[in-house]
C-alpha cells in the first residue's frame, strides 16, 4: 500500500449496503408520490373554489344592475 492509501483508508461498500440505500430512495420516492397526489387533489380543490368565487364575483354586477333596471321600470311604470 501507498502512504496516501494509509493516511485516508479504504473504503469498502458491500452489496447490502447498496441495497438498504436502494430501498430507503424507492421508500422515499414512494413517499413523495404519495405527497403529490395529496397536492394535486388540494390544488384541484383550491382551483374549483376560485372558479366559483369569481363566478359570484362577476355575477354580482350584473345582478345588481339587472336589479336597478327592473326597479326603475317599475318606478316608471308605476308613475305613468
């Protein structure tokens, strides 16, 4: 052996402890597809409540004017 092999060591990685990492990134991945599925439902939630506040909020103008309209053509009709 060299004096620089000395002086760091050796290294020896075994089979089985390539395989436990292995297991523990297919466990983490598992995981993370897991998280992502939860996201996406959430996210298709979040999406689903946004489209129905801005229906409510632009439908509130027209409601309202629809109500003036009506109001007014019955304060005319009221005083011909």
């Amino acid at each position: 052996m060299s004096e620089a092999q000395n002086e760091i060591g050796v290294v020896t990685i075994t089979a089985k402890e390539i395989y436990e990492v292995v297991v523990g990134v297919r466990d983490d991945v598992r995981s993370l597809a897991q998280d992502q599925k939860t996201v996406a439902g959430t996210l298709a939630d979040h999406e689903s409540r946004l489209r129905g506040v801005e229906r409510w909020k632009y439908g509130v103008p027209v409601a309202t004017l629809s109500g003036v309209v009506a109001t007014v053509a019955a304060v005319a009709s009221y005083i011909k």
